[in-house]
C-alpha cells in the first residue's frame, strides 16, 4: 500500500524518514537530515518510529521527540520538554504548555548543535529515569 506522499506504508520507519527527506527536496529536508543526525550522535541507541500519519518520531524509553515539517519551519516537539532544563533557550515554541516544549527551525537559521544533543540526553535520561525500578528498603 502507498500513501498519498507516495511513502510505502510496510517500509520500516528509518526508510520512511529517508523518503519523507528526498521528497521534501528542499531546506527543510536538509534540515531535517541534519537534526536526524545530531539526535543519532546524541544517542546511538535511539529508535526510530512513524506515526499520526507521517510524522518522524525518535524514542529511547519512551518519546523523545517528533520531527514535524511546515512551510515555514521544521519544528522539533520535545514530548516531555517542560520537565527539562535549556539552558542555551533553544526552545521557541509551545512555551506555556505543561508537558511539551518545541524548538522551531526556519529557514536559514543555524542549529546549535551542541544544545540540541543536551536536550536530547536530558530527553533520554528524563524518560530513562521514569523506566528505572523502584528501589525498595531493606529490612
């Protein structure tokens, strides 16, 4: 089966990202690559998925982030943004909300690399933690 992008639906995420890359054919391919990459490096065990429809998703015990792609900008939702530290204020979007933060990436802007591979490590550790067992006490 082919979806109307022309994505097949039974290829596994990583090539859906790959074609979802080539058919955007622009800045915001290039982009998305680029934060594709940064995430692999940020953490090598990451797990790639697809979801709501053509959405890229990056897991590590849970979500990580998505990688929506606009007109205007490739915005990075961090699921659990709220509860983690940005320091450098790479965050720019869904400021207010409780649980989720994203960073927005317009064309022609740079990335900071070092920030977003931070961001990403306190994503993984935050979901990671959640995960651990509860240690229990000894009599």
């Amino acid at each position: 089966m082919t979806t109307a992008t022309g994505n097949s639906t039974d290829l596994p995420a990583p090539e859906r990202i790959d074609a979802r890359i080539r058919e955007l054919g622009d800045w915001r391919g290039e982009t998305l690559a680029k934060v594709r990459r940064l995430i692999h490096q940020a953490d090598p065990d990451v797990v790639e998925t697809w979801k709501w429809r053509g959405v890229p998703v990056w897991e590590h015990d849970g979500i990580i982030c998505t990688g929506e792609t606009y007109k205007t900008a490739v915005k990075l939702t961090f699921a659990r943004g709220a509860a983690l530290e940005d320091p450098s204020g790479l965050f720019t979007s869904s400021l207010e909300g409780n649980v989720r933060r994203a960073v927005d990436i317009r064309e022609g802007e740079a990335i900071d690399k070092d920030a977003l591979k931070a961001l990403v490590r306190a994503a993984v550790a935050l979901n990671t933690a959640k995960r651990a067992p509860k240690k229990t006490k000894d009599a």
